[in-house]
C-alpha cells in the first residue's frame, strides 16, 4: 500500500503540475496567435475555453487520486516532520483549488461559453470568471510544485534518521 500511495501521489502531482502548466502555456500562445491573426479576444478565448474545461475534469481525477495517495501515506506515517506536515498542506490545498475550478468555476464559464461571442453581458460574466479561474488554477499550479518539491526537504521520511558515534558531542 504504501507504494501505491507513493505512485498515486507522484503521478496525480506531475499531472496536477506539469499538465496544468502545459495547459496554460499553450492557451497563451493560441490566444496570442489568434489575436496576430486579428480574432477578436473573446472569440479566442472562447475558442480555447472548451480545452479547459475537458482538462478540468481530468484534474479533478488527479486531485482526487492524490488525496487517496496521501491517505495511503498518512494512515502509515510514523514521523511528523515540518516538511511532512507541508507536504500534506499543500496536497490538501492543490486539491481543494482543483475542486473549486472543477465545481465552482467550470459551470458557469460552460453555461455561457456558446454566448460570449455575441452576447456583451455573457462576455462581461464570462470574463469575471476568467479572471477568478486564474487565480485559482494558477494556486493549484503551485501547491502541486511546492507538494512534489517538499520530498527532498525530507517530507516522505518513513522514520527517523539514526545518529551514529560521529555525530554526538
């Protein structure tokens, strides 16, 4: 078990990390180059929307295998160190700003996705949301990094280390 939560947790944080940067990355270059092509922002943004939304179910997947990953570590831990504790922080916050974006912020933004390339209020609205979007998925972005990074600070440290003659007084 202990593997498997290992597995779940680093596979669910490259996604949640590395898919999602992915993801932005590549919506600032199509927007940027649809803009050099002269389309219009909302209709770019429209236009590149339904990616996002596809893509934030599949991170709602990942978020969810990454809190049974860190469940399968937590039920096993022994040592509680600050790196540990962090670790489990940022994991539990990674996964609530993919569950905001999933539930909160994905709806809406598809409810009005077929109106904002003609409707100004649904443009209005659809803009808000982007802008909370941002924020949002961009916190899940780091809390992944900061959660995958932690290990080599010592956060999956199954006991502690044993002192050897050198290192007493």
């Amino acid at each position: 078990m202990d593997v498997l939560g290992r597995i779940l947790r680093t596979v669910s944080l490259a996604m949640l990390f590395g898919g999602s940067t992915a993801i932005v990355f590549a919506a600032i270059v199509l927007v940027n180059a649809a803009k050099a092509k002269g389309v219009p922002v909302p209709e770019a943004a429209a236009n590149n929307a339904p990616v996002f939304i596809t893509y934030a179910y599949v991170n709602l997947v990942f978020g969810i295998l990454l809190l049974v990953g860190e469940a399968l570590d937590f039920a096993k831990r022994r040592v509680w160190n600050g790196p540990t504790k962090g670790q489990y922080v940022c994991s539990l916050l990674c996964v609530i700003a993919t569950m905001v974006f999933a539930f909160a912020i994905v709806p809406p933004m598809e409810r009005l996705l077929p109106h904002v390339k003609d409707d100004k209020q649904a443009q209005q609205e659809f803009h808000h949301w982007h802008e909370i979007s941002r924020g949002v998925f961009g916190s899940g972005i780091v809390f992944a990094l900061a959660s995958l990074i932690l290990p080599i600070f010592g956060a999956m440290q199954s006991s502690t280390p044993a002192t050897t003659g050198s290192e007493s007084a």
